[in-house]
C-alpha cells in the first residue's frame, strides 16, 4: 500500500482522485492550498504526489523542487485543467513523473499511478544496495530545494561517463558544479583541464585544442601539447562553449566521437581518454536555429544537462552563503569574526543579483574589507546600489496597498499632501502600470502561456517570474 498525497483546490477533483488511489488500494490524503500541501509532505511521508498548477496560494510548478526534497522524496503527478505544452515541459524539467489533464480517463490516471510506483520501488531497492555516500561540493553552499536538485543531477552524473553540459546565468557557478562532477567521478585523481572558448583567438584556437609541431607555423619555435591532450585520462572542462568558432565545431564533433585528434602540422593521429564537461550561459537550441551552433555537436554535449537556478531563485540559501563567506573574507584579512543584524540579511535577500553568486561573492567581501574593525554588519554597511533597489522595491509595494485602501491619491503619492521622492514615485507607477499590463495580457491571452508570451515577447520563465511578483495567477 501506498501514501498518496493530492493538492488540489477543487473538492470534486479531490474525492476523485482519492476514489482512484483508494480502488487501487492505497491510502490518500487531501490538501487544498499549496501551503498545506507542502507543510503536509514535510511532516509525512508519501509515494506520489498528484499537484495542481493553479491554486490560490501559487502556482504548483514553482513548488515542484520544494516538494521533491521532502524526507520521503515523492514522486510528482501534475494535474492541469488547462493544456500547455511549454507548461509540461517546465513540469518535466523540474523533476515531475508525469503530466495530466484534468479529466484523463481514470484509466491513464491509474497507469500514471501505477507507473510512478513502480519505477519509485526500482529507485528505492536501488538506492538502498548502495549506500548513503557523501558528495564532494567544495565552495557550493547551502541547502535549498532547487539547490539539493542540482546536487542530486551531479550525483548521477558522476557515476557515469556521459558527456554534461552545465547551463545557467553568467557567474551562477557553472565551474564548480563541472568541478564537482570531475571530484565525485572515478576520473577525480587525474587532470581537470579548463578551457575558456570566450577567449580563445580564431587563428590559435586549433593550435591551443589539438597542439601542434615545431614549425607547425610562425612563432611555433617548439611542439606543444594542447588541451585535449593534456585532458588525456582526466575530465576536459570547456567553458562558454557557445562561444567555440564556427569553423572548429566540426572538428572537435569528429574528436568528441573518436577520441583522436591530430596536432597542428602532424602527419600523426593521437588518442586522448577524457571525459567532457561544458557549459554556457547561452541558448544553444537558439543558436543552432540561427544557424551559430551545430546541432550534432549540441546532441553530443547534452547527453546529460544540469540547470543551475539564479541565486534570486533560492532566496533560501542566502544566509548560509552570507555566513560562509563572511568568515571565510574576515579570516583571509585576519578580521575578528562578524555578526550581522537581521536587516542585513534581509537586505541580502531583497535583492536581485543579476551577477548572481560572482556578485554575492564580491559583495560580502567589500562589505567585510569596508567594515574592517567593526564587530556587527548592518544593512548599512552593503553597497548603496543594493540599499536603493531593495528600498524602491519596499516603496512601490507600499505605494500600492495605499492605492489598494482607497487613498484618493495619484499612485504612490502620500496621503495628507505629503509628497515622495520622485524616484520613488516613478517606480511605484511602474509598477501598478506593469500589473495592469500583465492582466491585460493574461485576458486577451486568455490563460495561455505560450500565447501570453508571443503577444509581449517575454520567455516563459521571465513571464512566469512577473506574475509571481505582482501575486498574479494566470485566473486574475
């Protein structure tokens, strides 16, 4: 028997789906908000989870990692009464066993069930033959769903020689987790080669990737070994490979095939054993359409694919990053050790960081190095970009719970004649014009995300982000 847990808003989809898993034979239990059902997967262990995109409190696919870090480690069935191809696309990418329609025939429902149980049974007896083994993750810090998520991509990864490409934001620690993959493998005692395509000159790039003889060209005054020989027994790590020519794709696709490679101005071919990792902060998928990236090179690199989330998305971590890095900055400058005020960790995760972790990093520690002798950071004691972002971020906020209670004022304007800063003003208009817009475009689009996103332009994911900041769900 099995523990099914079913998130859904609607009480006629609650008992159905409950008189499914109880013909089946399994106990169900019912949750009707998100939070519920989160709070409720936490406490107790379940098999499967069926979960509802649309429910008051939020939207399910934003909560799928959260609820896939449960003690119990579910299974996750979403459930949507609205079809959306890009919308099972996100829900598989975040780790959902499957996704369904509304009023599926209980039938496929019941295979879903079934399926998901069987593969969870495989998965268990499977993990527990092998043990609880500690993964090596120098300097990647914290503990949060979509983190844990990433952590357990690289796990499987390593145990395996499958090509990884690592995708992400500039400065999201794509390198690290290419490290991690190298450290966790059976390759870890050999060479981690690095290679950064963003900077290799076109005329060399060869030269640098294969070697090359003496006298191979001008300036070839000796032989050299490139990288890929270097690589030879270890782990090749290309940075920015969205970045690698054109013209030398099709020659590193025939190396990625064959292992062998043949050095500038060589008559000779050699063997080189690596593993690779590559990563990008660029749509390859894109690039390949506009003709920039070849495509059967893009099937070699993504045998296996990490995502890694933008520190904005997992808000979660940022005081365990903030102490780690805290004390890791006040020892290198030989500084007492620092606490922090609320507000500064407040402060830390109010903000954006469009430089993401690289950011976070260089932020701590010109707070630490500026604060110097003083034992406590305050907020005060971040950059004043940082201060001035979270602070109109708060006004505009507040300009719109006034406009909400029925001031009788211009938006964000003070009650009383009171008059805001300008700057202050301007962004809380912004933002009730913004809102109004995503509600126009949500209506006309009637609900469809993949249309909402042709009519204005934006991906799905920055649209999705929008509409979480204004509490906006796809029904208003």
């Amino acid at each position: 028997m099995a523990k099914i847990l079913i998130i859904d808003d609607e009480e006629s989809i609650c008992q159905s789906m409950a008189l499914v898993g109880k013909r089946s034979g399994h106990d169900t239990s019912c949750a009707n908000t998100l939070a519920l059902g989160v709070e409720m997967a936490w406490s107790e262990p379940f098999d499967v989870v069926f979960l509802d995109v649309r429910l008051p409190d939020g939207n399910g696919l934003e909560m799928i990692p959260r609820l896939a870090q449960a003690p119990s480690r579910p299974e996750i069935i979403i459930m949507t009464g609205f079809g959306d191809p890009r919308g099972a696309e996100l829900a598989i990418n975040s780790g959902a066993w499957d996704y369904i329609e509304k009023g599926s025939s209980v039938k496929d429902i019941t295979l879903s069930l079934v399926r998901a149980l069987e593969y969870r049974k495989q998965k268990l007896s499977i993990g527990g033959q092998k043990g609880v083994v500690a993964l090596k993750r120098e300097n990647i810090i914290g503990s949060s769903a979509k983190l844990n998520a990433c952590l357990d991509l690289v796990a499987c990864a390593a145990g395996s020689e499958a090509g990884v490409l690592i995708t992400g934001e500039t400065g999201c620690g794509k390198e690290l987790f290419a490290r991690a993959v190298h450290q966790n493998s059976k390759r870890a005692d050999r060479q981690f080669v690095v290679v950064d395509c963003a900077s290799l000159p076109e005329t060399l790039v060869e030269s640098l990737l294969f070697g090359h003889e003496k006298g191979a060209f001008t300036g070839a005054e000796k032989a050299r070994e490139g990288v890929v020989g270097e690589a030879n027994g270890g782990t090749l790590f290309l940075d920015e490979v969205g970045e690698l020519p054109l013209s030398m794709q099709k020659a590193f696709l025939r190396v990625l095939q064959e292992r062998r490679y043949r050095p500038v101005g060589s008559q000779r071919e050699l063997q080189s054993d690596f593993r690779l990792v590559a990563a990008t902060n660029r749509d390859l998928n894109q690039m390949v359409q506009g003709g920039q990236f070849r495509n059967d090179l893009l099937f070699r690199l993504s045998s296996f694919v990490i995502e890694l989330p933008p520190l904005r998305e997992r808000s979660d971590d940022i005081k365990e990053l903030a102490r780690y890095y805290m004390d890791r900055f006040c020892e290198r400058n030989g500084l007492s050790p620092k606490g922090c005020r609320p507000e500064f960790i407040e402060t830390l995760m109010g903000y954006t960081w469009p430089g993401n972790i690289r950011e976070f990093i260089n932020t701590i520690e010109r707070t630490v190095i500026t604060a110097r002798e003083e034992p406590v950071l305050f907020a005060q004691h971040l950059p004043t970009p940082i201060r001035v972002q979270v602070t109109q971020r708060g006004v505009g906020h507040n300009g719109q719970q006034r406009e909400a209670r029925g001031s009788g004022t211009l938006p964000g304007l003070a009650p009383q004649g009171e008059l805001p800063r300008l700057n202050d003003f301007r962004e809380s208009v912004y933002l009730k014009a913004e809102k109004q817009y995503l509600c126009d475009l949500m209506s006309l689009a009637r609900d469809e995300i993949s249309t909402a996103c042709t009519l204005s332009g934006l991906s799905q994911s920055r649209l999705y982000a929008l509409l979480k900041s204004h509490g906006l769900h796809r029904s208003q």
